[in-house]
C-alpha cells in the first residue's frame, strides 16, 4: 500500500478528494492528514495579499472577521473531520491531525512514523509565500526525505479552517 502525507489548510472538496486519490490510478492509498489552523496576524496580511493578487478584494477586505489561533481550532478540526471522511468514503485509508505548532516539524515526525512514500501539499496559491519559497511545500523539500508534490485546491471550499 502507497502512504501518502496530505498536508491540507482547509475541508477538502470533492474535486480536491478525486484529484489526490487517482494520482496513483488503482494502487491502494492510505493518508495521513495533517491540517494546521488559520495562523497569526502576519498570516493574514500574506492571505489578503493572495486575495488581492488573485483579484479576490471581497475575500481580502473580510480576512480580519476569520477566526485566528485558538478560535480557528473548532472549525479546522471539523474540516479535518470532513476531509476524512470523504477520503474514507473514496475508498482510501485516512487518519489525520491537527498541526498545533511548528507544521515542518509535524510533517517530519509523521512521514517518519507513518513510513511514507510521498508528501501531498495541497492549497490555495499563496503568491508570496510561494515567490520566495516560503510556503509548505519548497520548505517540506528540504526536510521530510521523501518527494513532496505541490497542488492547488480546485475550488475554495471556505477559507474557515
């Protein structure tokens, strides 16, 4: 069975669960979760520059009305529930959890205790993030091991979570 890591911001939707869970055609796949909850104030400065990047300006101007820190906890772990959910009822094994703190580390730690083959990035474009390869994925590379795939999101499902 190939073991993949998705690491997920937000509920996947059912385009985003057919996407991950055909990229290996019919090879068994067990996942492994991990979604981190909305973050702190700098967090929302780089989302609102993607929203106005992407030509999003209602979704920049409502970024402050998001719950951050421990309020985003609740609602990211009912994405995560969610996620699971739909990877479980495509078929596939699904475990997951959430990030409390540094997401790299936590990355690391489960690709090791899950002996996964492969790491899933799975988000919305972060344009600044990304510009300077700050974001999951080109910082995953050079810590987990094993090859780390890059994806968006085919549709935002609520950037709650």
């Amino acid at each position: 069975m190939f073991r993949s890591v998705l690491m997920i911001e937000k509920a996947l939707t059912s385009a985003d669960v057919e996407f991950v869970t055909t990229l290996h055609g019919d090879e068994p796949v067990s996942f492994h979760v991990l979604l981190q909850p909305r973050g702190d104030q700098a967090d929302r400065l780089l989302r609102a520059i993607d929203d106005v990047a992407l030509g999003a300006l209602d979704e920049a101007a409502r970024e402050g009305e998001t719950p951050e820190g421990d309020e985003a906890k609740v609602p990211a772990r009912q994405a995560l529930d969610v996620s699971l959910v739909a990877l479980r009822a495509a078929g596939h094994e699904a475990d997951g959890r959430l990030v409390e703190d540094h997401p790299l580390d936590a990355l690391k730690t489960l690709v090791d205790e899950a002996g996964a083959d492969e790491v899933i990035v799975l988000t919305d474009p972060h344009y600044v993030e990304e510009f300077f390869h700050r974001d999951w994925a080109s910082r995953a590379r050079h810590k987990v091991g094993v090859p780390v795939l890059k994806l968006f999101s085919h549709a935002k499902a609520g950037r709650d979570a």
